[in-house]
C-alpha cells in the first residue's frame, strides 16, 4: 500500500518507508492512499483461530510485505503476552463488554502494537535496503514510553530515546522508564507537560540540521509515538478481531452495528477503531471518553479546538493531552482529503 502526507497528499510512499520515516518531511502524518475493505466472513474465522492469525492478516492489508515474515513478526510479538488469547474479550451483561488490552509485558495497551513497531521496522530495514540505522525519538505520558523501550529494547539496528514530563506520569510509570534495561535506550524528563515534550520532539523532527548531523553519524530518526503509521494499524486489528470474535462466539450477527467506547488522550487508540469502521467494520458509534483535559470533548460538541486552556493532572496522566496528534488525520478525512485546508488549520493551532 502507498500512504499520502495530510499536508502533502501529491507525493505518496510505500507503507513499509513510512514506517521508518515516523512521520512526513512536510510535517504531517501519514495515512492510507485508500482504505480496504474487510472481508467479515474471512474476519469471523479467523477469530476462531489465535489473535496473532487475524492480525497479521490485517497487517497485510496495508504493508506489502510476504505472509510468511507478518505471520512472523505477530507471532513473536504476541508471543510476550501473559494470556494465551492476548485480547480476553469479558462480558459484564448480555450486551456489554470488555477488551483487555493490559496483557502485554508492560501492562499497558500501548504493548499491542509496540510489540510490533519495532519488529515492522526491523524488516522495513531490510526492504528498503535502507543503510543507515533508526533513532526512535519519543514523547510519553506514561504507557507509551515504557512500552516502546522495552519494545526496541536491544533490537538490531535500532536506538531509542524517550522523552517524558518529570513531574507528569505515574510513579510506576517513572521507575518502569527509568530502570530499563538495554544497551540502545535512554529516557529523559522534560520540565513541562506531554504537550511540551511532544512539541519539542516534533522540533527535533522538523530540525534540518539535526537530520543532516545524524546522517553523518549513521542514523534517522523515526517514531515510535501513534504518528508513526506502523504503529497506528496494529492497533486497527483488535477492533477487527473484537467484532469478529462476538461473531464467531454467536453473541452478534455478522453485519450488526456495535458501539466502541474508548478513553483517549492522543486521539490514536479511537482513530485506529475509525480505521476500522472505513474498512467496512459495522461500528455505530465511537464514543470518544476524556477527562479533566477535556479538549477533545470541546472540539466534537462546539466544533473548536481550543488549546489554550488550564492543563490538569489526574490519575490519568496517559489522557493528560491538550494537543492530540491523531486528530489531524481524522480532519484530513472530514475536509475530504483536503491537505491544504489541514496544512492551515494545523499551522493556525
């Protein structure tokens, strides 16, 4: 598949590049040139099967990479989990349930696709025949931080830095991030909130100079953030397999609407489920959950994103987000692909 800048949709690249770029030279994120269309008979037996069978067979509707090596890099990724059936799936009452997605290594959701970041990189490499090596450039409220280090953690080829508020996540989180081990890692504590860190490293990205001085020394940078388009799709499958699931387990027909409710900070996880809906998944609703920093919930009720506004930390530091990258996509999408009109409301925020 080919994905197209939301600032500059005339020059399209292969997914698999995407991957190691993170995101555009023109500043925007990448995003399908179209999106497929799902199969949900295919969808329904395949989840009767292991999660990591369904998810490679989402992967490959995007990156143009063999069955065999996708069937490889799910195995292994899902292969860290602590439940057999890496997604559970529970029922609180005859209509509602639950996707747990805390099974992974780190205990944060962020493990499903940051199991298969780096694994999709590593073979993005390979493709491209790309000679100089990745640095992973990272910002964190928490979940995303520990997961991409222990993710990248000793992975060939690759080197990791992650940037976090020093004051702004769970301790856990903290003491996670700041005892991994690794030979490729390293983490940083920014005096400022996630939107602070978040600005800088996409500074860093944007810093031509920089680049150039990293070239020399053998490396470009990428991202393990949910800019990155190879971090975003993984997260596209469980919405499939969920669906599917409660299909093949006969406790939905096959074509019926459901709803998904999903707390959100970056807009990345809920954008993955609109992902889901544009490749034909019968979803209703989205109901996208905030907290205190409820700028999101502003945006959809008054059509305003309005930034500037007092900055709260709650016991959710991961939703603890002013600017949300991920919705730049979903405005590329609303304006009808309209890049120009994105680039202006983007620079204006």
């Amino acid at each position: 598949m080919q994905v197209l800048s939301t600032r500059g949709k005339m020059n399209s690249i292969p997914a698999t590049k995407a991957v190691l770029q993170g995101i555009a030279a023109d500043g925007g994120l990448f995003v399908p040139e179209s999106f497929p269309q799902i199969d949900l008979e295919e969808m329904k037996a395949y989840a009767a099967h292991e999660y990591d069978i369904l998810a490679a067979r989402v992967l490959q509707y995007f990156f143009d990479m063999d069955e065999a090596a996708l069937a490889e890099i799910t195995q292994q990724a899902y292969g860290t989990f602590d439940d057999s059936r890496v997604v559970p799936i529970k029922e609180l009452t005859s209509v509602d349930y639950v996707m747990e997605l805390t099974h992974g290594p780190t205990l944060a959701f962020k493990d499903m696709a940051l199991q298969v970041l780096p694994r999709l990189i590593r073979k993005a490499l390979d493709i491209h025949k790309q000679q100089e090596n990745v640095l992973i450039l990272t910002a964190t409220s928490g979940d995303t931080g520990k997961a991409a280090l222990e993710g990248f953690k000793d992975v060939p080829r690759t080197a990791i830095e992650v940037f976090y508020p020093a004051d702004g996540v769970a301790t856990m989180q903290k003491l996670q991030m700041v005892t991994q081990e690794g030979g490729n890692v390293a983490v940083c504590g920014v005096r400022g909130n996630f939107d602070d860190a978040q600005t800088g490293v996409k500074a860093l990205f944007a810093d031509n100079a920089l680049k150039a001085f990293l070239k020399e020394a053998g490396y470009t940078f990428s991202s393990a953030n949910s800019i990155n388009f190879g971090r975003l799709i993984p997260q596209v499958a469980y919405y499939i397999y969920a669906y599917a699931k409660l299909a093949a387990d006969g406790r939905i027909e096959n074509g019926q609407e459901i709803s998904f409710i999903v707390p959100t900070g970056n807009f990345g996880n809920i954008l993955a489920g609109y992902y889901a809906k544009r490749m034909g998944l019968p979803v209703k609703k989205l109901v996208c959950a905030s907290n205190g920093n409820n700028v999101l919930t502003d945006f959809f009720n008054k059509s305003v994103y309005d930034a500037n506004r007092t900055f709260h930390k709650t016991m959710s530091p991961s939703m603890d987000i002013l600017i949300s990258s991920n919705l730049e996509r979903l405005l590329f999408e609303v304006a009808g692909r309209d890049d120009v009109q994105v680039r202006a409301w983007m620079n204006a925020l």
